[in-house]
C-alpha cells in the first residue's frame, strides 16, 4: 500500500543520473542505506539492477528496507486518516496490525479497539481484529485480556487455526495448561498436520502429567536486593 510520489524527471533519467556501479562490491549494510535515501519507484528499478551483480546475498537486507518503507508509508497514511476520524474499520485494523508489527502496542489496542466499535457485531472479518488485539495485548504480558479476545476469535470463526494456536500459547504462559492443550487439539480437528499445534500439545501433557493442570511453579522474582 505505498503511496505514490511525483518525480521531478522520467524514472529512467532518474535512474541513469543515479545508476553508477561502485568500483568494489557493496556491503548488505551499504545497500540498505542506499535503498533508505532513494523513493520507492527508482529503488526497486536500481536496487534490481545492482542485485544481478551482487547476487542473492544482499536480497534479504534489500527486502527487509523496503518492507520497512512501506510500513512507514501505510502507517502515516492511515493514521493521518485515523486522526481525521475518516478512517474504515478495515483501515483501522491495518493500522493497528502495523503497529503491533512495530512493537507500539498501546497504540494497536486503541486502534483495534476502535475497529471494533466501528464494526457490526456479527462482521465476520472482526474474527481477525480480536485476534490481533490477543496479540497485542499477549506482548504486553495482559494473558487473561488475550485469552479473552482469542476466545472471542474462535467463536466467531471455529475454523481460525492460528487464534486456536495463539490461545494455546497464551495459556500455557498464564499457566492453564488443560486450556492450553484443549486448544490445540481443537487446531489439529482443523488442520491435523499443524506441527506448532502437534509438538505444543505433546509438550503440553507431558508438563501436565509431570506437575499437573498448573505446570511448575514460577521461580521466585529476585527482590533486586
């Protein structure tokens, strides 16, 4: 979803003026500063064209700047649309996703929140808003707001394998491990060959059988004394 930007000059002439093989191969590190400084159009036309001289080495550091461009865009964007309260509930649960992608949780609740209050109740597509709230509020250590909210997600789809598979993590980190392993059984009647749920269910009931429903006991917090 980038947005688009006016060029001063036709993308080849830009190119050409710009396009200089260096005189020693470029590092990963070199390029992605090259890719930071250049607009989105002449990056992919440059960066493709030094990439066949570099090899597949530096695809990935390339690949990673852009992506991080692009969130950078679609955030501003939306969230300049958030701002305006023009935003869809579909905008918000974007916006909300990037920033949970980018590790501001806080700010993904409330935008996620706000899709959801924008949403009819029944919207199937709010299946996916709670489960990113779950996400979210799972990476703020809030396991019984996530659990909530990934519960909320397999009602209203009962075929959603990764909020099963998200609900089962968050319960094994808030130390219902019965809930946990009913969880991933319920992903594996949907997709029987999901290895996360096969290997975290067989680890689930080997704690269970070892320390019962609750696992170990959590080691005592160092006082910091």
């Amino acid at each position: 979803m980038a947005a688009s930007m006016g060029l001063g000059m036709t993308t080849s002439s830009r190119v050409r003026a710009a396009f200089a093989l260096p005189s020693e191969v470029a590092s990963p590190q070199e390029i992605a500063m090259l890719a930071e400084g250049l607009e989105a159009p002449v990056q992919v036309l440059y960066l493709g064209a030094l990439l066949t001289f570099l090899g597949g080495a530096a695809f990935f550091v390339v690949r990673q700047v852009l992506e991080r461009r692009e969130l950078e865009i679609s955030a501003y964007d939306l969230g300049e649309k958030a701002r305006a309260n023009v935003a869809t509930p579909q905008e918000l649960y974007e916006l909300g996703s990037i920033l949970a992608r980018k590790k501001v949780y806080s700010l993904a609740v409330k935008h996620l929140e706000d899709a959801l209050a924008a949403m009819p109740a029944d919207d199937p597509d709010g299946a996916a808003v709670h489960n990113a709230l779950g996400y979210a509020y799972s990476k703020m250590d809030m396991f019984d707001l996530a659990k909530e909210q990934y519960e909320q997600a397999t009602e209203m789809q009962p075929g959603y394998v990764m909020a099963w598979n998200n609900l089962g993590d968050v319960c094994e980190k808030s130390r219902q491990l019965e809930r946990a392993a009913e969880a991933y059984t319920e992903t594996l009647k949907f997709a029987p060959e999901n290895e996360i749920a096969k290997e975290r269910l067989e680890f689930v009931r080997r704690r269970i059988s070892t320390y019962g429903p609750r696992g170990p006991a959590p080691a005592p917090e160092d006082p910091g004394w």
